[in-house]
C-alpha cells in the first residue's frame, strides 16, 4: 500500500500539498530513500509561488531535516530565495508560533 501511496502523491499537481505528503511519507520509509523523498519535497517546496505558504511549507520539513546536513543546506538554500522578509524569517524559525510539526 505505501507503493501505491508514494505513486499516489508524486501525481499531486499542488506544491504545497504534494511537499507535505512527501514529507509525511518520508517517514515509513528506510534511510536512503527517506532523504530522497525529502530533497524532493524541498524541491516541490521551492516551488510554491506564494511566500508566506512557502514558508509554512517549508516550517513543516525542517523537523525532519535535523539530522541530515545536506537536506539542512539545501533547506536554508531555498529559505534564502524567499524575499519577503516576514516570510524568511518565519522560515528560518525565528518566530515563535513556527513551532509546528508535519
């Protein structure tokens, strides 16, 4: 069933939704395939056009990312495309209700 799940998400056409179901699938699955799950949700993240969305996408994956520095640099990587500043700010954790989990 987790195959036809992961299959089942890679359809979603909404980078929002389709970054967070990645990151919750990421979850069932073994080390490897887990961070290339999460480095597509960064990716998917990057795409989601409205900043403020973007950023609570992106709050949402930065539990998982904790320990696992190349997914760390390429969260910030994408953090760092976000212009506004609320927004950045947000998703570099420095405020406080960021305090979310997926």
């Amino acid at each position: 069933i987790l195959k036809e799940t992961l299959s089942a998400a890679q359809t979603i056409s909404d980078p929002d939704d389709k970054a967070r179901a990645l990151a919750r699938l990421s979850k069932y699955l073994p080390q490897e395939k887990q961070e290339q799950l999460l480095h597509q949700a960064i990716q998917t993240a990057s795409l989601i056009t409205d900043e403020y969305q973007k950023a609570e996408t992106l709050i949402l994956l930065y539990p998982l990312l904790i320990s696992k520095p190349d997914l760390l640099t390429e969260y910030f990587k994408t953090v760092q495309n976000i212009t506004d500043s609320w927004s950045k700010s947000k998703a570099l954790r420095l405020r406080s209700e960021s305090r979310k989990t997926i």
